[in-house]
C-alpha cells in the first residue's frame, strides 16, 4: 500500500466534507448522524446546546430540537448512550464489551459488593420503569467513592454502570434529568453478535469516515477515544511532520464550501492539534476561563469559510430579551466582503433558528 501524498487544501476539504459541511446540506438527522456517528450531550447552553447546534450545522433551520427527542424516544433510531447520541444501526458496535465491562478491579469489586442493589434496580425497572433517577432508593451496602462530583452518588452511579453493561437503557428525557429503563424495552432484540475485536474494528473505520482524515493516535473527546488504529491508508500532508490516516475514498472528491457557524465541541475542531496542523486555527474554548482572560469569549462560535477556519463568533441567547446577543466577531484572517456577507448572513440564520433577535456586530440591529 503506498502512501498517499495530499496538499493542505485537500486535507481540510477531505475534513470538511466527511463532517457533511460542504454543500449540498443532508436532509435529515437520521443520516446526520449515521455519518457522524455521534452527537455529543453537553448541558451547556448559551447559544443552544451543543448536540442541536451541530445537528443544526449541518442541516439548516429545518432542523428543529424536537426532531431528536422523536428519534430518539419515539422512533427509536438514534440512542443515547455513555453522554453520546449514536445511530441504532451502531448499537451492537458498543455492546459487544458489554459483558466484560468494567476493565477496573475498584468498579468490580464495587459491583460485587452491590449486587443485591443492582439487581433491586433491576426489578423496580422492570415493574415501575421508565424511572427518573431520583425515584430509586439508594439500597446499597457500599458508597461509590470518589473525590469528584460522583461522591456517593451510588443509584447514578449503579444506573451508568448497568448501562456500559448492556442491561439498563436511557428511555428518553424529562427537562435534563435521563428517563432509565430495561435495555430489552429500548434497544431492538435482534442485534447481531461480535467479537470485541471486530467492534473495535468497525469503529475505527467509522470514526475515520466521520474524520476524513485523522493522526492514528489523536485528541479524544469525553467517553470517545481519538484513535483510528488502521482503519483507511496513510497518507503524509504537505507542510505537516509526521503520518495521518485518511479514508481513500474521501481523497479527490468535488468540493463546494459553505459557511457554517459551529459548536465549540464540534468533530470538526474538537481536536485543537488537527485543527492547529490542517487549518491554522487556534481556539480553546474559554467558559472555564475568568472573563477578563478570555480572548474570543464564553462559548465563541468558531466560523468555517469554505476549507478554512477563519474566526470566532462571541454570541450569547438572551431568551428573556428574545435576542441573540454578538458580542464580537473576531476574525482570524481579514474578511473579504463575500466572507463578511456570509457570516453576518449565519449570524441572521442562528437567531431565525432560535426565534430570536439578532443584536449587535453582524445582525441587522448592529449597534
């Protein structure tokens, strides 16, 4: 297998396109996320959270967030699962370790200790469910102990646990709070058996396709690792040190950008050193940060212009006021008059979405 040699224009347009953020726009989230494989739960929601502003990203004001809450709850083609969003079709690729879960003798033991709970949650379950967290005694014989948030937390903690093991399931949502119940009521009885090996296989290849173009080892997200393993071919990128993995069927493919406003956790830019090394863009998302040491803002909206990363919008939805806030837009590179027009354009388009008023630089009430 020889090695693929591809300049830096088509790396970022190979990234782009396997992120569905060229033109033309999917039609509908279901495939969105078949080809995404993931939308990632966040509860943060200063624009609109994280998982409706990727889907919207893609799709345009179509997109509505009840059309998730059906997929999910009613449809049954998308689940929820481990703080991510996943296609049903992909279910069987994250239960195959199931039974073997957890790696951590501290969790085994833990689990052992609190059969007894366990199996209590699975009877309530079972007569009661869907069940609100909160609705479950706490019956266990020893606390979960951790120097974290999840101190003590033992029915949340039980209720995750029982989850990575295939045996309880997120049934939907009440405002935040998660909806748990029997895997047997929410998941399809006839999926498919495979080794782990060929799990882990299937979803390196599919975390390819979703990247385009990735280092074998890169930055993971929250309970979704970065690594590509073998999946797709080498390739080496011109000015970049070092080999990448890329999906050859991606290499070589029309390409029409767009402009598109992002979430801060998109695929697109999670991986700040891939996003550094393919597109010259620098960004840290800077909610964690004090406001006088942030730079682009709370939760800046990173822009793509076409194939590159050009800027940052600081926006923030004041729903009591029905507008969405631009504090700034922070351009990267000097904004041509198409790029300037697009992105007031999306800015107009984000607050149509969010039956909001856009105010400030880039909105038609600009002050």
């Amino acid at each position: 297998m020889g090695i693929h040699r591809l300049d830096r224009t088509e790396a970022r347009r190979i990234a782009v396109r396997a992120q569905l953020l060229d033109t033309p726009r999917p039609t509908d989230l279901v495939t969105v996320v078949q080809r995404l494989t993931l939308l990632q739960i966040d509860p943060t929601a200063a624009v609109a959270p994280s998982a409706d502003l990727v889907a919207w990203s893609r799709l345009g004001s179509s997109y509505q967030p009840v059309h998730l809450q059906q997929a999910l709850e009613q449809h049954r083609m998308l689940f929820e699962h481990n703080a991510m969003v996943r296609p049903m079709s992909d279910l069987g690729l994250y239960l195959a370790d199931a039974a073997s879960w957890p790696s951590r003798a501290m969790s085994r033991e833990w689990l052992r200790a609190n059969d007894r709970f366990r199996r209590g949650i699975l009877d309530l379950l079972g007569t009661s469910g869907p069940l609100l967290s909160r609705d479950i005694p706490d019956t266990s014989v020893v606390a979960w102990p951790s120097t974290g948030w999840t101190n003590n937390r033992n029915v949340t903690q039980m209720l995750e646990f029982l989850m990575m093991r295939g045996e309880v399931a997120i049934a939907g949502r009440r405002g935040r709070q998660r909806l748990w119940d029997l895997a047997e009521r929410v998941y399809p009885a006839d999926l498919p058996e495979m080794s782990m090996d060929e799990a882990r296989r299937r979803r390196d290849e599919r975390r390819l396709r979703a990247l385009g173009i990735a280092r074998a080892k890169g930055t993971a997200l929250p309970n979704e690792p970065a690594d590509v393993g073998g999946a797709g071919e080498p390739a080496t990128v011109e000015g970049v040190s070092g080999t990448w993995r890329v999906d050859p069927e991606a290499i070589r493919q029309p390409f029409t950008g767009r402009t598109a406003l992002l979430s801060p956790f998109d695929r697109l830019v999670h991986d700040r050193v891939r996003a550094s090394e393919l597109f010259d863009f620098e960004y840290t998302l800077e909610m964690y940060k004090p406001k006088a040491k942030r730079r682009w803002g709370y939760f800046a909206l990173p822009v793509l212009h076409h194939d590159r990363l050009v800027g940052k919008v600081d926006a923030t939805a004041d729903r009591k006021s029905g507008t969405l806030l631009v504090h700034a837009i922070h351009e990267d590179v000097s904004f041509t008059r198409e790029m300037t027009d697009a992105v007031h354009h999306e800015i107009e388009e984000l607050a149509s979405w969010l039956q909001l008023t856009a105010k400030g630089p880039g909105s038609r009430q600009s002050s």
